[in-house]
C-alpha cells in the first residue's frame, strides 16, 4: 500500500490473504529495478545506488594501478 504517512498511520493492517496464504506487508519493494518505499520518499533506492557505486569504485581501487590514467577515466564513466 502506498499513500502519505498520516495515511499510511490510519491502516492497521500487518498481512494479506491471498488464496490460502498469508502475505505479509513489506516497507519496501523492487519494480523495474527502483526500490520503492510505502511513502515513495525514494530514500532506501537512493541508499541502495549508493551504496552499489561504492562498492564499484572500492573495487577499481585495487586494479587501478595496473590501469592508464585514460583507462581507468573511461572505466569510470561507463560504470
């Protein structure tokens, strides 16, 4: 469900039944490779691209020495 917080505060509602099985609901969702939060705030997507770029550039960091200053420009603006 999504919807503003004062919104959101005014359902009271922990699972789903589906058939003959219980879903529970979850804060957060994956659609199209966007995370998205029950209040569409994007901040846990945001975190997340962060958090993957990090990880990239630590990862470049232990071959960029074997790496032309021109190779190691265009590896990063492609990632």
């Amino acid at each position: 469900m999504l919807g503003a917080p004062h919104q959101l505060s005014q359902i009271n509602c922990q699972q789903i039944r589906l058939g003959e099985t219980d879903l529970a609901i979850a804060s957060e969702a994956m659609c199209l490779s966007v995370l998205l939060d029950s209040t569409l705030t994007f901040a846990p997507h945001v975190r997340h691209l962060a958090g993957r770029r990090y990880y990239h550039l630590r990862q470049l960091r232990t071959v960029r020495r074997s790496l032309t200053g021109d190779d190691a420009t265009k590896t990063m603006v492609n990632k």
